[in-house]
C-alpha cells in the first residue's frame, strides 16, 4: 500500500519537527516554503565574513529536542551547551551589570545591596512557581483539546490554589516577593519572551522563571542555533523529503470537507492526503481560507506580540565586557513598557537585547572580531507603518551601547544589515510584523488559541507558535507533536 502524502507549508521548526515525526511513521512529506531557506524565524544571516543567528539565539526545555528525536528513534545529532551566567543585565547609570545565575548563593551576591534575604525569596517564588509549572504541562500545555469547552473542563482540574495567578499581571506577582526594582525588573525579563510585558502577561508565566533558573536553564547550539535547522533537515533530505524554496502559497483547493492541495503564487499545485500549515495559524486562516472570524479586521483586534527590529553587526575588536546575551535598560521601566508598543514613534531612549555568538561559536566572526545581533522589541505595523527613521534608530541603538560598554562600534563596524517590522512580515508572513505570533492573554492561551485542527476541513492541521500550546523554540516542538497526534489519531493509527 502506498504511504499517505503529506503537504507541510512552512519549514519553521513547528514544520520539520512535524515532518521529522510524520517519515518516522512512514508518511511521505513534501515542504512548500516562502523564504529561500529552511527555519523561519530560526534562520541564519551569512555576510562579510559573518554568521548570525536572524532570531532565536537560545532556548529552555533543553529536553524536548531529546524528545524529538527519541520519538523519531533516532540519535540527537545535536550539541548543546548550557549558558553561565544565563544573561547579563545592564541598568542606565550602572556601569556593572547584574549576572544572573542558576546558583541562588551566587545570583544574591550580585543583589546584595539591593535586595535582603535574596535566597530565600527567591526559592519561595520559584517553590510556587515550580508548582504551578508542573501543575499544569500535562493539562494545558502537552495536550489536545477538542473544543472550549474541553479546555475549560481541563482546568478544572488545575489545583484552585493556582487561579489567583490567572487574574493577576506578572508584575504584581513579583511584587508580592521582591523589593527591589531591580530583581522585579530582571525577572519580569521573560514577558518579553512572549512577545509582551510584565504589566499585561498573566502571572501563570511566572513558571518561565522557574524554568530559567530552576529547572533547566538557558542553553544553545554547539555551531549555532541554525544547527538544529541544519541537522533536521539532512535527516530529512536522506528520508526523500522534498523541499521547494521560494514558493508562497496564495490558495486552497477544497472538496466538500476535505483540502485537496495547495496553490503556489506561480501556480504550481501541491496535491497531499492532509496538509499541514506552519504559517501563522490566525492570519492564514483569513489570507488564504478568507474566513470572517479571521478577517483583518478582526486580526487587528485581536492581541499581537511585539515586533522585532534587529541589527546585524560584525565588529573588528573583542567586547570582553558582553556576555552571550545581554539586556541594555533604562530607568523609566513601567512608562517605556506602556507606552513604546502602541506608538507610532520610534524610541528615543530604546530598551535592547544584545546577543553576542561568537563568544560561543567562535567559528561566527573572523578571528580578533564579534557578530552581534541587537534586538529592539517596537510596535507592530498596526501602530508603526513607516520605518523611514531605521538607519537613525539603529544609530541610536548602537552609540548607547558603545557608551555603555566603553568601545566604539560604529567605528568598527565590518559588516551591517537591519530588518525593520516590514522585513519580517515580508519574509516570514510575519501578520504586521508580530515577532512571535499571537500573545498570551488569557482569551488567547490553551483551547483559546486557533485549533491545530480546522474548523471545516478534515486533512487541514497546523503548527507553530500561534496554536497550541505557544511561542518558544521547545513549545512549538511540543506544537509538532500536538498536530502529530491529530493526524495519526485521524488516520487510525492511534
């Protein structure tokens, strides 16, 4: 008998995770993707001598790539080193940043003047937050849910001493534990993970931290980030999997409840057993399959994470006062966090995210050189349509952190590339530039989020960070699971 096709558009790493897990049960999968490469938003940037990870430069839940491949019964051809300090955290008018640290004797040194009884704050919150985290990964995060209403009767079964934290930001919740702007600051970083703010992320997300500095820690590739993509993709290329680069799908041909294939804006048809999307979950549904609940109107209402503006640098000199990756802040946190994602106006003072790879793969930056990578979190193109001002943003971004480190890197500058909000939404299908896809709300997580099963078509599946259960590099490899389990479900299999 002949293996079922499947189509997967979209080869981020929701999409050849799916594909890796589908040829391990025999499936023959074909790849349609828009950019010229494989990885989505994991993508690399190769230039003047440079290599640079285009977006995520480290990830958590180092164990669900070992997940991955022990489903697929397959080595891990992945080496992986775990990042200490975690991240440097540098204040306006603090020459010395703060390190943060697994080791809780060591992180409370870094807040001894600012913080009294660090450690034992600190395992408290963590304590509770540790709780709530294994509370919850097999109710909301590692299943399924068929409806709303089996959402909703899922967290019944969330322990009742967990639900304050539902209806509470993450700010308050930090409130509750720590006294120092400082430690509220550098632990609320991880709202910006998800694309948002401590003031508007639900308190639940204070398990991050406990996954940062609890549980597993921050981690990255041996060769780069890109590796993953890299390895994936060999396994798949000797598997007989084909991939069609530069290929953007425009339409769907369907037959009563059934998707029959996928057109190509050069009219190409991909015909496929079942299809799966790897392109925003919410957008592509009103884009591709014009459904009113998701037409751009109500896209724009619904709850977007913050747009990514991003600067490539390569740098002739070492920086050795920067760690692999470190965050450059002000002191007006609450007031830039309200305001700068709404606006129409670029930042005057930005916040940033520095990440340096070559202290990890030196193999990244000719020798005596960095590749830097600055991220500058910036609204969406809902509130910010004209990037006219990117070169002088980016000069802005970078004469404050060569103030701050002490080095001149304009000066120094070998090689520079900028990616605005427009960038990303032309390149990745990125709806008005949303780094991360669909944020975290309350209306917006769990069964809350847009199915990784159609509404009307039978063999229609999606992965990736805007279905269940979320953004991250390890949830949307949770993701591909998910979606693996419908299709095998739906096909008798399991």
């Amino acid at each position: 008998m002949k293996n079922k096709k499947v189509l997967i558009i979209g080869s981020g790493l929701g999409g050849l995770a799916t594909a890796l897990r589908l040829t391990s049960k025999g499936y023959e999968v074909e790849v349609v993707e828009k950019y010229h490469q494989a990885g989505g938003r994991l993508n690399q940037l190769c230039k003047d001598g440079f290599t640079f990870d285009l977006g995520p430069s480290f990830f958590s839940m180092s164990y669900e790539f070992k997940e991955l491949f022990d489903y697929c019964k397959i080595p891990n051809p992945l080496v992986i080193k775990e990042l200490n300090p975690l991240y440097a955290v540098y204040f306006e008018n603090r020459l010395k940043p703060f390190l943060i640290y697994k080791d809780l004797e060591k992180l409370a040194k870094e807040f001894v003047d600012v913080e009294a009884n660090m450690v034992a704050k600190t395992e408290k919150y963590l304590s509770a937050a540790g709780k709530l985290f294994h509370d919850t990964e097999d109710i909301v995060i590692r299943r399924n849910f068929n409806s709303k209403s089996d959402y909703l009767m899922q967290l019944t079964r969330v322990p009742l001493k967990h639900s304050p934290k539902m209806f509470r930001s993450m700010w308050t919740e930090l409130e509750k534990n720590f006294d120092s702007q400082e430690v509220k600051v550098i632990f609320s970083l991880v709202s910006f993970f998800l694309g948002s703010t401590p003031f508007q992320t639900p308190a639940v997300y204070s398990l991050l931290n406990y996954t940062e500095l609890k549980h597993d820690g921050y981690w990255n590739v041996e060769g780069g980030m890109y590796k993953i993509v890299e390895e994936i993709k060999k396994i798949l290329d000797q598997r007989g999997v084909k991939f069609h680069f530069n290929t953007e799908i425009q339409s769907i041909i369907t037959d009563s409840k059934k998707a029959k294939s996928a057109i190509s804006v050069d009219g190409r048809e991909f015909a496929a057993d079942y299809i799966v999307c790897n392109a925003d979950a919410a957008s592509f549904r009103g884009k591709i399959l014009k459904r009113a609940k998701y037409a751009q109107v109500k896209l724009d209402k619904m709850e977007w994470t913050l747009a990514p503006f991003t600067i490539y640098l390569g740098v002739k000199g070492k920086m050795d006062n920067l760690h692999h990756h470190n965050y450059f802040l002000g002191t007006n946190f609450k007031d830039y966090a309200d305001k700068i994602f709404s606006t129409g106006i670029s930042p005057k003072k930005p916040y940033y995210y520095v990440n340096v790879s070559s202290r990890s793969n030196p193999n990244c930056a000719p020798e005596g050189s960095e590749n830097m990578f600055i991220l500058c979190p910036v609204p969406d193109l809902r509130f910010k349509t004209n990037w006219q001002d990117s070169e002088t943003l980016a000069d802005t971004i970078i004469a404050d952190l060569s103030k701050r480190i002490g080095y001149d890197i304009a000066a120094n500058t070998l090689s520079r590339t900028i990616l605005t909000p427009i960038d990303w939404e032309e390149k990745f299908n990125l709806y008005k530039g949303s780094g991360l896809g669909l944020a975290h709300g309350l209306n917006q997580i769990g069964g809350f989020r847009p199915s990784n099963k159609d509404e009307e078509f039978d063999n229609l599946y999606y992965v990736g960070a805007s279905t269940v259960p979320g953004t991250g590099l390890p949830i949307v490899i949770i993701s591909s699971k998910l979606t693996t389990e419908r299709i095998l479900k739906d096909d008798g299999k399991i």
